[in-house]
C-alpha cells in the first residue's frame, strides 16, 4: 500500500481522513494514516488551541490542514477586507431571509437572539482564509496544506512550498485538475461527484483515471465515495498514490457529531443524498431533508451565489445543535453517497485497520488469481 506520498509525508499508509474533528485527525495520524483538520468554522484563534492540542496529541505522527479559498465567491476582489462581514450581510435580499425564516418556523424553529445571532460569513473568502494559513504554518507537524473550491493564489502555494510543505487541492473536473497543475500545486485530491461536501458530476470510477492520466505524473489522492479496502484497491490500481476519504469519520466514536445528527447520518441509505446548493450557494452532497426540497422547487428563491447563502442558512446549519428534535428536516448534514455503509459507530483507529485489512487481502486473492489463470 506504501506510496511514494507516503514517503513524502512520512506516513503508513496512504489513507488520508478529511474531518473537522482534532479527536479524529489525532487517532488517524496516531494509526498511521494522515489526518486534515479542516479549518473552515474556526477563527484564527481558535484554530491556533486545536492546532496546539493536536502537536500535542501527535508525538510522532504528522498531520494536515484544509482551508477554503474558493476560485470564485460574490464580491471577490471588490470588497473592503475591513468591512467584508457588513458589505456582505447587506447584499443578501430580504425576500431570501424572509423565505428562510419561514421554514424554520414551519419546523418549530423560533428565532435566534440578537446577541447570539452569527452573519454566517464562515471563512470561505481570500481575506477570512489568509489568517487560518498562516496559524497553520506556525505548526511544524502541519505536512500539508489542502484547499477547497478553486486553485489557491499563487502567493499562497509559494508561501507553503517555501516553508516544506506540500500543497494541493481538490478537484471534481479534469479542467480543474489541469488548472491546478498549471499553478504547480504538488498534489490533487480528485473527487468524484458521490463524494461528501462541494462536489462536481462526475462519478468517480469515471472521473479518477480520467484525471490521473491529464495530470501525470502529478500524485492524484481519489476522493468521493471511499470506504472500504476494495475501493481503496481499485483507486490504487487506476494509479492513484492515496485515497482522501470524508465521510467514513463523522460517525466514529472520536467525532464531536450531535446525537441527533449521528442517528441520521447511520440510519441514511446510499441514496438518500443530494447534492444542492441551500446552504453553501455551491453544489454540495448532503443528506436530502425539507430544507434541501423547499429551495430546489421552482416556485421558490434560488439559493445565493457563495458565501451570501451561508448568511441565510446560519439558523438552519446552528439549529442541529439548538435543536436537536426540531432539526431533522432543516439541519445541514453534509455526506457522500457511501453514508449508506456507516451503520454502527466504530473507533477512527479500528476504521483505518479495517481498511487495510480488506486492502491486503483483496490484493491477496487477486495475486492467487492471476497465478491459477497464467
Ligand atoms: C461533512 C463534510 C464537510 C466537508 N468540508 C470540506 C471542507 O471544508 N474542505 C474540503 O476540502 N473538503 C471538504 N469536504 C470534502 C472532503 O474533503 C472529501 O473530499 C470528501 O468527503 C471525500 O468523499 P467521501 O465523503 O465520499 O469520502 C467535506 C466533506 C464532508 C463529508
């Protein structure tokens, strides 16, 4: 399973765990995979405890950070950084606020109090994305740095190849893979559209040897509908150094995911997903519920171009914790197509073993099979 990231990285195995959990990237790397923080919905500040923790918590392991500067966002380049948050709240129509309120009240959602309302503006801008970085690079065990929805800018790339570090980013086309490969990114995290989060339409048994041969011979990560040891066979195997996996950790036993989230998350099916764009404003796989339904009819708003959508989800996104028996219908559960296999909760550590242990024996039993057929 050694891949020449591995060496790079200096890891294991090349299974590497995206997740917003420190407890999970911890007993990933720990195990001998490569775990990624994603750093969207932490402050610099915030970002700067975990990042501690998780040097901490990783003697000997190294580990990676995820920070999303999209390609394109509304207002790109043109607002104030200063002023961003207020310039970007007063873009978002009243008639879209108005149409999110509804629903939430249809589901028994009151609304939030003015002194704990969030604008929702996340970091997914230049500007909020910028700070989150720099907080990683002061984190020697950070390894890696991946980026989400676009090439990141060129100052970026040179400011982490500079310091030693590898970075990549995802990519769902092949013309965005070539993009990335003109900017001399060192990696590409190659997903196909079953895949959890922003995700493209193109599958993945479709969409990885595709890119994987525009690139070459760039390391090409599969991502998008990973979870078992054959699946990781079959990437390998179509020359991919490594699979970048999701969705198999929001129900491990180290992932901070809320009671009521986690019962739906074990009990969805493969096909109980949609990729939709009522809360980011770009396509993204989630769970299928009332809220995703409500924007995607035509009689309704369409969903704002990123990050105005976000501002008007908020509620609907925060109410999963506020509201744990109320929420199922609205809350934001964002998952790829192989949800369907999560139905027990297991130890992130014990996932990766599984992993490989399915690995060498499907490699196994191809190697017996390729002997009694020559
Ligand atoms: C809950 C969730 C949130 C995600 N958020 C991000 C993100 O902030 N940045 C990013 O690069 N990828 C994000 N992704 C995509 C993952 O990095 C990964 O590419 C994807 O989950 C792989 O497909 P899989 O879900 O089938 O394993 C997210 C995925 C999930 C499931």
């Amino acid at each position: 399973m050694r891949t020449d990231i591995c060496d790079r990285l200096g890891i294991e195995f090349p299974i590497f765990a995206f997740t917003h959990c420190r407890d999970v990237v911890a007993a990933v790397s720990n195990a001998g995979g490569f775990g990624v923080l994603g750093a969207i919905g932490f402050s610099p500040e915030e970002l700067e405890i975990e990042l501690n923790w998780l040097d901490e918590h990783c003697p000997d392991a190294p580990y990676g950070v995820d920070i999303v500067i999209p390609g394109k966002y509304e207002g790109m380049g043109e607002l104030d950084p200063v002023k961003l948050e207020a310039q970007l709240t007063s873009m978002v129509p009243d008639d879209h606020r108005r149409f999110a309120r509804r629903i939430l009240e249809e589901h028994g959602i009151p609304e939030t109090p003015k002194d704990q309302q969030r604008s929702g503006m996340m970091g997914w801008t230049e500007a909020t994305g910028k700070p989150l970085l720099a907080a990683a690079l002061r984190h020697d065990k950070v390894r890696l740095i991946a980026n989400a929805l676009g090439t990141p800018p060129s100052d970026v790339i040179a400011e982490v190849q500079a310091s030693g570090r590898l970075i990549g980013a995802l990519a769902g086309s092949v013309k965005h893979a070539l993009h990335h490969k003109e900017a001399g990114l060192d990696f590409i995290v190659c997903q196909g559209t079953e895949g959890g989060g922003h995700t493209g339409e193109i599958g993945s048994l479709v969409l990885w040897p595709e890119v994987i041969d525009a690139v070459h011979p760039l390391p090409v990560l599969a991502a998008g509908g990973v979870g078992t040891g054959r699946q990781i066979v079959a990437a390998l195997a179509m020359g991919a150094q490594g699979v970048w996996t999701g969705t198999l950790w929001l129900t491990v036993e180290e992932a901070e995911t809320a009671p009521g989230q986690l019962k739906s998350l074990l009990e969805a099916k493969s096909s109980d997903t949609i990729r939709s764009k009522s809360y980011t404003g770009k396509p993204c796989r989630m769970l299928k519920n009332d809220w995703t339904e409500a924007w995607g009819r035509d009689d309704t708003p369409d969903p704002l171009p990123m990050p105005l959508q976000m501002m008007v989800a908020i509620d609907a996104v925060g109410s999963g914790h506020r509201y744990p028996a109320q929420s199922k219908d609205v809350a934001f559960n964002p998952c790829g197509q192989i949800i369907g296999r999560a139905t027990r909760v297991r130890k992130a550590r014990d996932v990766i073993y599984e992993l490989v242990e399915e690995y060498v024996e499907v490699v196994d039993r191809l190697a017996e099979s390729a002997k009694v057929t020559t």
